[in-house]
C-alpha cells in the first residue's frame, strides 16, 4: 500500500530495476553465459584432478566425469549452437 504522500519509494526501486534490467539485458545474459562457462570448466578441472589423484575404482571416477560433461554440455548454449531451440 503507497503512503499518503504520493512518493512509493518501493515501486520507484522496482520501476529502476526493471529499467536497467530491460536496457542492459544483453550484457547480464552474456555475464552469466561467461560465469556458467566459467564455473564449468572449474568443475572439469576438480573432477579430472579427483580421478587423477583419487583411489576409487576406474569406472565409478569415468561415470562420475562423463555424467557432469553431459550435464554441463546439455545446460550450456549448445543448442543454441546446434540449432535445436525448445
């Protein structure tokens, strides 16, 4: 509920950040693209260190790096890339 005055500093702070969101909305998606990218690889990097230096069974270590490559690749751009759209 607005104040009596007239001034909803509320709807003021909304109205700003839907306006910045609508006018720079290019430059989040490709900052959060990057970040994704970014954290994938930190991910791969942790997971191929693991097996490399890790004493479990072979397999369970190549299951564990093949499901998080495929759940990476299929939550990244790639079907932007492949022309397959949802």
């Amino acid at each position: 509920m607005p104040p009596a005055t007239g001034y909803d500093p509320i709807g003021a702070v909304q109205q700003g950040i839907v306006s910045l969101l609508n006018t720079n909305e290019p430059i989040f998606i490709d900052i959060g693209a990057r970040l994704f990218a970014s954290f994938a690889v930190i991910l791969i990097a942790w997971y191929g260190i693991r097996w490399m230096f890790g004493g479990e069974h072979t397999g369970v270590r190549a299951f564990a790096l093949t499901e998080l490559l495929l759940v990476t690749v299929h939550r990244s751009g790639a079907r932007r890339l492949t022309g397959i759209e949802r």
